[in-house]
C-alpha cells in the first residue's frame, strides 16, 4: 500500500523545508535508509533517509521548492500503483501551497495601479528627467513630447530653439532643422546631460535567513537589552600564547582564550548563565557556550558544550570543526542547541568594539573586538600597549548592572592572567 511521506519536522523551529536537491527520482527502487533528499531547514542542510520500502511513484516537491512542514513531499509504494485517490485526498486537507522562488516573486509584484517611478516606463523617465523646464513668458518652456525626446537625445538646449508651432510651440520639425547659432564660447558650455536606468536585484529568502531575522527581533524587541563595555590589557594573554603555541601539536587562539575565560567567570558568576522564561527564571549550573560562526545566509551558533571542563586546545579544536562544517551546512541541528551563553568575536574583520543582540533564551552574549596596539599608562609613563575591548549585552531581566560589571571584572583577570586558566 501507498505510503505518503510529508515535509519533517528537523528542528525545533523549522516551520518550513526546501528541498535543497533529489537524489531520488521517480520509478527509483527504495530500501528503508536510503537517502531521499537534502532538505533545506532554518539551520542547516540535512539528508532526509527514507523509513519506507517500495518504489517512488510521485514527487511533490521540485528541487529549490519550499514547503510548510507536514506537506506532502513524495509518496512510495508498489510499482504500477493507482495513486490518484491518495493524492486527491491529501490535496483537499494540504496546509498550502509549495512556494517557488518564481512564484514567490511573481506574487510581490506591485499592480499596475501601484507603480511607482521605480517601475515607469524609461522613455517617460527619460523625458521628464533629463529635459529642462524653461522660458516663454510664464517662465516654462512650450514643446511637444516628442520634440522634447528628440532635444534629450541629441543634447539640444530647447532655451535656443525657436518653435514655429502654434503660440511659438516647439515641435518635431523644429528640433530637427535646429542649426545652433555663433555664440560665445562661455553660452556654449551645456550641463552634463545624465542618464541611465534604475535596476536591482532580489533573491528569496532562505529558510536561514528568515529565521534569523525573526528571532532576532524578537529578541531585540522582548529582551531589555543594556550594554557594558570593558578594555582588557593583552600584553600578557600575547605572550602567553606565544609560549603556548610553541608546544608540540597546540595551537591555541585568542577566541579559544575568550571562550574559556568566559566559561571559567561563568561559573563564579551563574546568574548570567541564566535563562528567562514567562513564569520563570533558570540558573545554568552547567556552562554550554554558543560561538558565533558567519556562514553564507547569515550566521549560526554552533556550541561547545561543558565548556568550563575543556582546555583551550580542545576548545579550540572543537569550534574549527564546527566552523568548518557549518559553512558547508554539515552541522546538524543538536550541535545548535542547548546554549546558555554566546560569544560572537569581529575582532578578525578588525572591528574594534560592537554590539550584539542577545541569542535567546539565554542572558547575555559577549561581543569581542580587535586587539589595538595603542599608547597606555603604566606605572605613570605613557608606553606601546596591546588592548582588546569587549561588550557584555545583558538582559535586565535575570541580570543586573552589577552582576554583569562582576562577570566582565572576572573574566578580565582570567583574560590577563591566562596562566589562571591553565590549572
């Protein structure tokens, strides 16, 4: 019997699926575990494996399509197999219809009534643009249409046309006998005539994408969000490193020593390792750190979890692979989850300090910057120090100005101290 296999569920907020690419076709034979597809969700792309046997009669979904999930996405069973009253059925209780980057583009189209400059017609933009409006005894030149084109595109100045048309209307035959008269060099120099057509560009939004920007909002708009700034002396965490880095098969980078500082002040400091619901307020007593990764559609927050137990080496081990798989969209959506902080670290793009929204539910989230070579004091004489600054985003909600202040003061002694973290 016909099985019917809908769009899944692949994250905990997938709401919808594209389905990246068929490695299936219709009339293929399938074997429970076999690969169908790659679907797109609002993380990552996933192989979606069939748990039916039989042969694949029908496809609902073309590659590069989106669906919401529950739709239906093929449908398997015995070769030769009537299909029609199944689909029948299912189409009159379907949730919607599959949208296409076409359609989805054909559907915003603004009705003609609607238009607006951006989509008039280049012949009128033309002429309304680029003629100027002048003379006669009203202060405004009188000329047809297409008099008016013919001077645009020849660079006629129509102030020095004379126009034999009725009450002295400049017309067609006017523009085209028009011998330009002696004049002075300094009457001769025209404006610049400028030209050109507007143009843009659009592209659908990936399931990615939409994610990010709802989340984000929500965070933005629900989350009190206020901000404090530190400026932590690199001199010792350079050095450090150096000497770190010179043991066999270590390597270890500043964002590896943030990330550990961070987990480290964490534990001294749970109440910004919490978490705000409705009805309730959660304090971590595990630290899973989330690090912010810029991949193709956005970002993602792939985590290190139990991050306080890990040395640097293998935290930094950890979050090059995720990285890397993450911009391949390898990651799978539990790698993504579970998070009681984020670090998101520009520092690389030489940014020397930001802002973040908060990823929640969680508390806060620390924006990293570069480390500047600058003058700074020490001992009462101006010397050539190394500075890194860094942004706590708090939610005032679960963690006050206080306790945030606390968390940066910890985590600059473990960030300039980071033998500190070695024990």
């Amino acid at each position: 019997m016909a099985e019917i296999i809908t769009m899944p569920r692949l994250s905990d907020t997938m709401t919808e699926g594209v389905v990246a690419q068929w490695l299936k076709k219709v009339g293929d034979k399938i074997s429970e575990g076999d690969i169908l597809a790659e679907i797109e969700t609002d993380k990552a792309t996933m192989e979606f494996e069939s748990f039916n046997e039989g042969t694949l009669l029908y496809i609902g979904l073309k590659d590069g399509e989106s669906a919401p999930v529950d739709s239906l996405l093929a449908i398997i069973g015995e070769e030769g197999e009537d299909i029609d009253a199944i689909l029948k059925e299912f189409k009159a209780g379907a949730p919607s219809e599959t949208k296409s980057p076409e359609t989805t583009k054909t559907s915003e189209a603004p009705k003609a009534s609607e238009k607006t400059a951006e989509v008039a017609e280049p012949a009128k933009v033309t002429e309304t643009a680029q003629v100027p409006v002048s003379a006669n005894a009203s202060g405004r030149i009188i000329a047809s249409p297409l008099a008016k084109k013919i001077a645009s595109e020849k660079g006629i100045n129509l102030n020095t046309v004379s126009g034999t048309g009725e009450g002295g209307r400049i017309v067609k035959s006017d523009v085209e006998n028009y011998v330009p008269a002696a004049v002075s060099a300094a009457a001769t120099v025209a404006a610049p005539i400028v030209s050109g057509t507007e143009s843009f560009e659009e592209t659908p939004n990936s399931q990615m994408r939409k994610t990010i920007a709802r989340r984000l909002a929500e965070s933005k708009f629900t989350a009190p969000h206020y901000y404090l700034m530190l400026e932590i002396n690199m001199d010792n965490a350079i050095e450090s490193r150096r000497i770190i880095n010179e043991l066999p098969d270590t390597k270890v980078s500043f964002n590896d020593m943030v990330v550990k500082a961070s987990a480290m002040a964490l534990k001294k400091h749970p109440k910004v390792n919490s978490q705000w619901f409705d009805d309730r307020t959660r304090i971590n007593h595990h630290v899973n750190i989330g690090v912010a990764v810029a991949v193709e559609d956005g970002l993602v927050v792939p985590v290190t979890r139990f991050t306080d137990q890990k040395s640097m080496t293998q935290i930094g081990a950890e979050i090059k692979d995720m990285a890397t798989r993450a911009k391949s969209k390898k990651l799978t959506p539990a790698e993504m989850e579970g998070s009681t902080f984020t670090v998101s670290n520009l520092g690389m793009f030489g940014i020397s300090e930001f802002t973040s929204i908060i990823n929640q539910p969680n508390s806060a989230i620390l924006s990293v910057g570069a480390i500047i070579e600058k003058p700074v004091v020490k001992n009462g004489q101006i010397v050539v120090g190394n500075t890194m600054k860094v942004t706590l985003a708090c939610d005032h909600r679960t963690v006050d100005g206080a306790t945030g202040a606390a968390f940066l003061q910890t985590l600059k002694q473990y960030i300039e101290n980071p033998v500190t973290m070695l024990a």
